[in-house]
C-alpha cells in the first residue's frame, strides 16, 4: 500500500520537448518545440499540488532530437546526487517523444537508486486544443510519489499506461498514444493518479547495475548502420573508422549481405566490437554464442538505438567479446 501520509518531494525535470512546445492557436501541427519553462508547464496542471510537493528544475530546453549523450550523462550524475538527498523521493524528467526511450535507458542503467524515476512528454504542444502534456504530467507525479514504483527501474507515463525504461519505444509519429513496449506490453496501467502494475523487468537496471558515469565523463563512440537492400559497405567501413563500436540494424534476425559479412568478420578479427541488432521491432537477435567472433554480439530484443547505449557502456568496461555478449544477455 502507498504511504501518502506524509507529503512526497517530488523533483520535476525539464529538458525541453513538445510538452514545452508553442504553436497556432488550438493546432497540433507547426508548433515549436522546447519554448516554456519547466515552472510554466506544472503551472498548467491544476491539481498537481494535491499529489505532492513539486520542485521544478531546468536542466535543459530542448528537442529531444538534440539531446546528447554528455548531456545524458550529466543528468544521471544529477539525479544519482539528487536522489542521495532525504528530502527527494522521486523523479519526472520532462522530455521530447523522439528520443525519449533512449535517455530512459540510459538512465535505467547508469543511475543507482530505488526512488522513483518517471519520464513524460506530449505529442500535442501546449498550445493545443486537447493538449496531453498536462494530464501525462499529473499521472508522472502521481506515479514518481507512489511506493508501488520503487526499484522498478526508470519508467515511463504516457497516455494512461506506464512502461519500463528497458523495452519502450515510440510507436507512432502523431497520435497521443504514441508509445509501447512492443511484445511485452506495458508494465500496467494509470487510472487517474493510482497505479495499476502487473508487469516489471527482470533484466538488471539502477541499482543492480555495474555502469557509472561521473560529470563529463566521455562514452565511447557507437555508430548505428542500418542495413537495406543492396546497400554499399562503404557506409559500415566509414563508420567503423570513426567509432569504437558499430551496432547493426539489420534485416531479419540481424542479417546482412555476404559483402557486409565480410566486413563485419574483419572488424571482428580486428577486434572491434559488433552488435547484431534488428530493423524489425519485435522477436530476437539472437545464434549460437560459438558464433560471436564471426558473426558479432547478438542484441537480444533491444533495438539497435538502446543497443548503442548498452555497447558505449559496456565498453567503459570491457573490450572482451564474450563478457559484451553477457552483458546484453542480462540487461
Ligand atoms: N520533436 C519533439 C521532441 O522530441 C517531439 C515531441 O516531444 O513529441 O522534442
């Protein structure tokens, strides 16, 4: 059961995002992104206070699309020192749909904390009729104040449902239920500010996790090269000069044409790392782990976006393919 009998300190996020986002009058469409402040947005939720004691920050503003990982990693040093603090029970990050599952996962795996830590947004900006910013952001807050979403890992709320850091992704471009978690369907559900869970994670995340990062740290550089149809391995050469890690969005099971795995054989022998991940959003990537040094990392059921995020942080650690190949079996 929730102890709401004492007041949570909930600290509320802003990045930026269409949730921050100005445009015509009513309209959903030619809006900018990332225009008001955090403290304006929670001003235009009526009623949030009654959920808890709300204490806006501005980290960043901006789309989500220009995001970076150094601001990633600054922010999960943040909110690592923030969520020592005794007077902090939980987190909502405010944050641009685009890339939000990534800075999820990132987070799922580099800040260490049972407090809750909630990320939102909106697909209409706020300018809009109907805008979904302000409800998503009430449930966020209700959620991050809820004993019942301690040491579950990051989590995401968006248009009545709640998702894992791990598996959520964006699934439409538009509409207001814009996110899902593919196969594994949603860890529950929000009705109104309570929390319905019937699903979490088993794969390591916060405080089971081995990755930190501290402020300015620099990742490793992991290029992302999609494979398509009769396309040129100049690409995959190219990105492979220029990171320490390449992640494959293949076809299928993580295939590629007998040229690229040509290509990818050589960098394995070279010993760069590869991971074989999918341009299809659902199943595995998965073949036998003898065939690792030829046919590189299988990424399991991430997608090759968190796939990058898992290969620069397994590097910090590790050029070794095997424990890479553990690594993406347990988180
Ligand atoms: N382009 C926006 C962003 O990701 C989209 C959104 O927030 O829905 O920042």
């Amino acid at each position: 059961m929730d102890n709401l009998d004492r007041e949570k300190n909930i600290l509320v996020i802003g990045t930026g995002g269409t949730i921050a986002g100005v445009g015509d009058k009513g309209k959903t469409l030619g809006y900018d992104s990332a225009q008001i402040n955090v403290d304006n947005i929670l001003s235009g939720v009526p009623y949030i206070e009654d959920l808890a004691n709300v204490k806006p920050v501005e980290l960043y503003n901006v789309d989500s699309s220009d995001m970076s990982i150094d601001k990633l990693v600054n922010m999960a040093c943040y909110i690592e020192e923030m969520a020592a603090r005794d007077d902090v029970d939980g987190f909502v990050i405010t944050h641009g749909t685009d890339t939000l599952e990534e800075t999820a996962y990132f987070l799922n795996l580099t800040v260490h904390t049972h407090k809750p830590i909630v990320l939102t947004g909106a697909m209409r900006p706020s300018t809009a009729i109907s805008a979904d910013g302000p409800f998503n952001l009430y449930q966020a807050v209700a959620l991050a104040r809820s004993s019942e979403a301690e040491g579950k890992g990051v989590l995401v709320v968006f248009a009545d449902a709640i998702y894992g850091g791990r598996d959520v992704i964006k699934v439409n471009t538009f509409k207001t239920d814009a996110f899902n978690q593919k196969d594994m369907g949603s860890f529950g559900y929000m009705r109104d500010d309570k929390a319905y869970f019937y699903n979490h994670s088993v794969k390591k995340h916060t405080l089971s996790s081995e990755f930190r990062v501290s402020k300015d740290m620099k990742l490793p550089n992991v290029e992302v090269v999609n494979y398509y149809l009769g396309r040129s391995e100049d690409i995959l050469k190219h990105a492979s000069k220029i990171s320490e890690g390449i992640v494959l969005g293949g076809a299928g099971c993580g295939g590629a044409s007998e040229k690229w795995n040509k290509e990818i054989e050589k960098m394995l022998k070279s010993g760069k790392i590869v991971v074989r991940s999918s341009r299809i959003s659902n199943g595995l990537v998965t073949h036998s782990s003898k065939a690792i040094f030829k046919k590189g990392v299988y990424s399991n059921s991430l997608t090759p976006q968190k796939s990058r995020i898992l290969l620069m942080l397994a590097l910090t650690k590790t050029k070794d393919i095997e424990k890479i190949q553990e690594v993406f079996n347990m988180y």
